[in-house]
C-alpha cells in the first residue's frame, strides 16, 4: 500500500435515491463517529477563532456543515457536493450543488473544511484545488490514512455496513494519505499540523500571516 491509487467508489456512481446509497450514506455515520474526524474539525474550527465563513467541500448527508452552523451560529456556513440538497440539514447551511472545481466560492474570509472526500481527488487535481482555495484563511481536513492498520481497523465494521461501504471503505484507505504527503500534494506553502489516528489523517494548513 505504498503508492496512492484513486478509483472509482461505489457510492459516486449511485443515484441519491438508491437504497444501498441511503444505506451506505447511514454507514458513513457509523465510520465517522469511529474515526472522530469531524469532532476533530469542529474543534480545529473552535481554536482558530473570530472564523467568520466555513466552506464544507464534498459535503454529504451535511452533517458536518448543520453541526457547524449549530455551535457557530454566527459563522455563514456554505456547503459543496454534487448532490442536492439532502433533507434535514440546517436551514441555515447555503447548500451549492455544485463541482468544488466550478465554485466560485473561495474567498480570503473562508476557512475550507473537508471530511473523508480529498482523498476521491487524484494528484493533478489536488493541485488544482490548491489554486483555487490558496487565497483562503485555512484548509482542514480529516481524511483516510494509508495505513495497513487502517485496514486492520476497518475490518471489525464489515458485519455492520453493506457491499457498497466495505468496498468504497478499503478503495479510500488505498486513497488515502501517508503523513506529510497532503502538504506535498496540495501546493500550498502555509503552516501546516497533521496528526495520524483511528485510520485517519488530519491535516490543517494555515495561511502564514
Ligand atoms: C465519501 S463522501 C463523504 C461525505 C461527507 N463528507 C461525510 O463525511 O459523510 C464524498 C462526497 O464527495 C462528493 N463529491 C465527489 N466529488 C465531488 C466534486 N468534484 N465536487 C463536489 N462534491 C464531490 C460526493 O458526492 C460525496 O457526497
């Protein structure tokens, strides 16, 4: 598993509706309350401080973004996947059904945030999403770590998650990041932090004032 190899996931290829997307979506809360990523984002969000707009890339089910907009109600949350709107996130989440690489979004107030959706990018594209977000005030994600254990970890989840999970779990750990590579990958020359734990990576880069 040393070299990173970006393929297609199940679930990018389903309609939202399908039942086995709605089933796999649900398991993605099961792997995100056991990888600790977004509570990790949240309190990254809670340190930088006087945050005034959060951007969630590759949003979801919105989760994330309604939690975000739930302990920082005064943060203008705006929320990007290609999918519609999902029901029951926040109604004061601005939803953007849109191509992260077509918004025009980014600005130097936003602070980006991403859960478990850098690692569908492949190298020429992380470094695309590097120019547009390099006026930003900060990049914070928590994504897979290419890791044997990670693997290892995953396992015991098989018995509660269906085909579309197990198979898209494993596709993203071969996705997934080595410590240090994002800051390589992504072109951007700010500060960055990462810490490796619970089958994930979690990386903040911080534009130097
Ligand atoms: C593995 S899911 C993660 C969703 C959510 N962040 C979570 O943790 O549950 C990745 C999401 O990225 C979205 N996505 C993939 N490529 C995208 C793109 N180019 N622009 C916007 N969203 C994208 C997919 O629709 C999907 O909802």
């Amino acid at each position: 598993m040393m070299e990173r190899v970006v393929k297609p996931e199940i679930l990018d290829s389903l309609e939202a509706s399908d039942p086995a997307a709605i089933r796999s979506r649900r398991d993605l809360r099961l792997i995100n309350w056991f990888m600790r990523g977004e509570k990790w984002i949240l309190e990254q969000l809670e340190g930088l401080g006087d945050v005034q707009k959060v951007i969630e890339i590759g949003a979801g089910d919105g989760h994330l973004a309604s939690q975000i907009k739930e302990q920082f109600p005064d943060i203008e949350v705006i929320a990007i996947d290609l999918l519609e709107r999902p029901a029951g996130v926040h109604s004061n989440v601005k939803w953007k059904s849109e191509n992260v690489f077509a918004t025009e979004s980014f600005d130097n107030e936003a602070v980006v945030v991403a859960n478990l959706f850098i690692h569908h990018l492949d190298n020429e594209e992380l470094w695309l999403l590097s120019k547009k977000i390099s006026n930003c005030r900060a990049i914070i994600m928590a994504e897979p770590h290419r890791y044997w254990f990670s693997k290892l970890l995953g396992y015991p989840l098989f018995p509660f998650v269906n085909h579309v999970t197990r198979h898209d779990m494993m596709a993203s750990i071969e996705a997934g990041f080595r410590f240090g590579e994002l800051a390589g990958l992504l072109d951007i020359d700010w500060h960055w932090d990462e810490r490796a734990g619970l089958g994930g990576i979690r990386s903040i880069a911080k534009k130097i004032k």
